[in-house]
C-alpha cells in the first residue's frame, strides 16, 4: 500500500464497522486483498457503525436518493466539505463574483444542491436554492427566476434543462433570445452523452458542462474546456472492476470503485458507486494531466433485453442524434417479450411522426443490434403539458377562519 491509501485504511479502522469488517484481512493486510465497500455496507452500518471521529466534529449527515428504501448513512466534518467543494470548483464553467447561480437539486438529505452552494460562495457568486421535487419550485416559476433575475449559471440535471425549454416556449419565450444572462448550465445525476448536451447547447445557446459524482463521495469528476470529464485523482483513488472477472485495474472499462483519499468523517475504501465507466489516460486538448473518465450508465439502470443488457443512455444518445427540426425530445421505452424487442415511443408534432419513428428505429437497429418499434405521438402525451404552465400556492397553517370563509377548502400547509 502507498503512504496515502495506508493513512485511508488506518483512519477507515476507527469505525466500528470496518474493524469488525477487516478483523481477518487485517492479519494478512495488502491492498489487493482488501474488500470492496458496497452500498448494502453502508445500509448494514446504519446509523454511525462508518462514523470515524467524533459527533462533535460532524458538519453534516445525508442520505443517498436511491430507491431501496433503506438509508445509505453519509457524514462530513468541515474539512471533508472543503475539499468536496473545492474539487467541484475546479470544473470550467469557472464560477466567479458576477455570476447569479440557480441551484434546482435537490436540497434534502443528498449533497448535490449543497456542494454547488459551498463551491458558488467560495467563488462569491449570488445563490438562488430554487431546490428541486418539491412543490414550493415548479417550471413556470423556475422561468421567471431565471428571466427576472438574470441568471447565469444553472445547476440541475440534464433533463430539467429540456424540460425548462418547453416550459419557456408554453411561456411565449425563446430559450435562446430571452435569456440573455445565461451563460452555463452544469448538469449531473444522470449520464450526458454528446449528442444530449450540444441539444441542450443549441436549444439555449448557453455552454453545458457536467459534474460527476454521488452523495457518499461528492464531486468525482468535472468537465473541462474540450468537454471531457477529468477524474480527481490527486484526491480519490480511481478503480475499474471488471463485473465478470473482478479483475482491478487503473483504467479501462468496468465498474468504479472509489477510495477518497482526504475524507475523516466516513472513510470509504474501495467504494463501488453502482457506476459503469471508461477510465482513459489520453491525453485532451485542455492539457490537464487528469485521466479523462466516461460515464457509461448506473448498473441497475440497465434492462435485459434476451442476452443483452440495454442501458437508456444509449438509446437517448440516438433519439438526440436526430435532426432538431423533428422537434423531439421526450421519448420512453419499454421491453417488449412477444415478439422480444423495444417498443419507443417518440414526442414529435405529427408532420414529423413517420420520418423520426423510421430514423430512430433504423438507427437503434443498425447502430445498437436492439429491435426496436418505435412510434411518434403528440406532444403531451409522454410530459403533460400542464406540467409547464401550472402553478401551485402555498400557505402557512391557518387556525382562524372569517365568517363566510369556507374552512373545509382552505389551503393545506
């Protein structure tokens, strides 16, 4: 083991969970030996079996958005969050005094909003903590916050900005004329291929960065001037698991495993983040001496399709590879077993229908080998487009009606 990942493992071993965890390695202890962290160890050492340090020095406590129901405990103390912001910051939207940041995820238990709150004020950029599933946020008001107050910088997930743009445009705005602070969005929380972003790019006329990481470890990776995703490794032990093999490598494809290197609240060693990824020490047009890393999509995303496992990014980089002009932007699919193929559904107005239904269906087969039907329908029918123009309002509790005010439809908090 190096100078670094010796200090990780001696710190990891203050947590009751990774003592017990290790008793045995520990005998014996070398790095390739050493067990991978998964999220089910991180469920089974709920709530502070990963804790290593003390309750008094803990900044923050969150919890992962995954599905399982179970909680994934995640602690930091005040350097750790340092850290986490100062490698989100490196990323080259390059965040400044001047600039008005729109945060539109999620606040709640995850880091996500919180991480580009810290690295924004770092920078001594203004905040707006818009947040993200909550009731108090929706599109028609995140259109005027961003026209009103000349925003520059958003933060959200690809898709929230597609979905703004038809907001705008149900709004009688132009995304791209209307807008004319915005300068960036830096996207996360699902993967972005090329022909996804430039869609954003062209929609907007603003730059599309993206930011990688999760709640467990914070920002992994941040995009470049050429748009290549460099990995932290200065700061993170990166490593590539083949799912058949096991075998371990620095780079290549396969699924990450992560060792922060500068974390005291949680140690993690060897954490599988659920993540697919192609890890290249190439060299980019940048000049960054950072591997670029690919993210190929979250394992469980994945939908088996006879001997094949289809993940939706590759099917989204081919409904973004069609022309603008058929107008389409959200799309489903779903597997199909008599006969065994994708049945795609496509929003298109209906002069587009035919061609970007016999594109896209030509495209998956040719390109993807995955027989797939595919069929337009109108807009509206996959995103309701009320969804755009509806507004919603809140009050605090009342207790004390007027007489003639009928407290049976009083608004609830």
């Amino acid at each position: 083991m190096t100078t670094a990942t010796a200090r990780v493992v001696d710190l990891a071993l203050r947590a009751p969970y990774y003592r017990e965890k290790l008793r045995d390695w520990a005998l014996h202890p070398s790095w390739d030996t050493l067990p991978f962290t998964t999220k089910d160890d991180l469920r089974a050492a709920y709530p502070f079996g990963l804790l290593a340090t003390s309750r008094e020095g803990i900044a923050s406590y969150h919890e992962s958005s995954g599905t399982s129901g179970e909680p994934t405990p995640t602690f930091f103390t005040e350097p750790d969050w340092d850290d986490i912001a100062s490698r989100f910051a490196r990323n080259a939207v390059a965040l400044c005094p001047t600039d008005t940041v729109l945060i539109k995820t999620p606040y709640s238990m995850v880091t996500t909003a919180h991480q580009m709150h810290r690295a924004a004020r770092m920078k001594g950029a203004l905040v707006i903590p818009a947040d993200n599933r909550c009731s108090n946020m929706p599109y028609s008001k995140v259109i005027r916050l961003l026209k009103d107050l000349s925003v520059t910088v958003v933060w959200c997930m690809p898709f929230e900005a597609l979905i703004w743009a038809a907001a705008a445009a149900a709004h009688g705005l132009d995304p791209r004329t209307d807008f004319p602070a915005l300068r960036a969005f830096v996207v996360a929380g699902e993967p972005v291929g090329p022909a996804k972003k430039q869609r954003i790019q062209e929609i907007w006329g603003a730059r599309v960065f993206e930011d990688y990481g999760s709640t467990e470890t914070g920002s992994l990776a941040g995009d470049c001037e050429s748009g290549n995703l460099h990995a932290w490794t200065d700061r993170l032990l990166y490593e590539v698991v083949d799912p058949d093999t096991q075998q371990v490598s620095l780079e290549g494809v396969g699924l990450l495993a992560i060792t922060p290197l500068f974390r005291e609240a949680q140690p993690l060693l060897r954490y599988l983040v659920g993540d697919r990824v192609e890890i290249r020490s190439n060299a980019c047009a940048c000049g960054s001496e950072f591997p670029v890393i690919r993210v190929l999509g979250r394992e469980e995303s994945g939908v088996r399709l006879g001997e094949a496992v289809v993940f939706p990014s590759r099917i989204e980089e081919a409904v973004f590879q069609l022309p603008r002009s058929h107008e389409v932007v959200f799309w489903r699919a779903r597997v199909t077993p008599e006969p065994m193929g994708l049945e795609v559904e496509i929003e298109c107005p209906e002069q587009h229908q035919a061609e970007a239904s016999s594109a896209l269906a030509s495209r998956l087969r040719d390109e993807l080998r995955l027989p797939a039907r595919v069929r337009g329908v109108m807009p509206g029918t996959i995103f309701p487009s009320k969804f755009f123009t509806e507004t919603y309002r809140l009050l605090k509790p009342r207790y004390v009606f007027a007489a003639g005010e009928d407290w049976d439809k009083a608004s609830p908090y």
